[in-house]
C-alpha cells in the first residue's frame, strides 16, 4: 500500500475516532453532569485503564474536554 493511501485512509478515519469519542463519553456519563468520574469510567475497559493519564488536573473526574484529548484522536 502506498503511503499516501495510508495518509488519506488516517486522515479519512480522523473526525469518526472523534465522533466515537464523544459517544462514548455521552454513554459513560451516566448522570450527565458533563464529567466522567472513575466510577462511571468502570464501563468502559480501555477508559478505565487509562483514566488517571487522562485525568490532567488529577481532580478524579474527566471533564468531555480532557476525554476528547486521551481518547478522540
């Protein structure tokens, strides 16, 4: 595969990661405070696994900002 068709499949797959995100962020706040907390992160494996990366302030909650960040790429 060339790799400029490797680029553009990237490329293309890049707003669906985010949208998926963002979906998955809706599901797991479960009390749509707009944040996700530890608890409701249990959900979700890979969330889960990686929340304290994720939770930059290290306030124990990921606000939709600091999910996108982690998990929206």
């Amino acid at each position: 595969m060339s790799k400029y068709l490797v680029l553009v499949l990237v490329l293309a797959a890049t707003p669906a990661l985010a949208q998926d995100a963002a979906l998955v962020f809706a599901a797991l706040d479960a009390n749509k405070d707009g944040q996700v907390t530890q608890a409701e992160a249990e959900k979700n494996a890979a969330v889960k696994q990686q929340f304290a990366a994720a939770d930059t302030n290290h306030d124990g909650k990921l606000t939709k900002d600091e999910f996108m960040a982690a998990f929206g790429h």
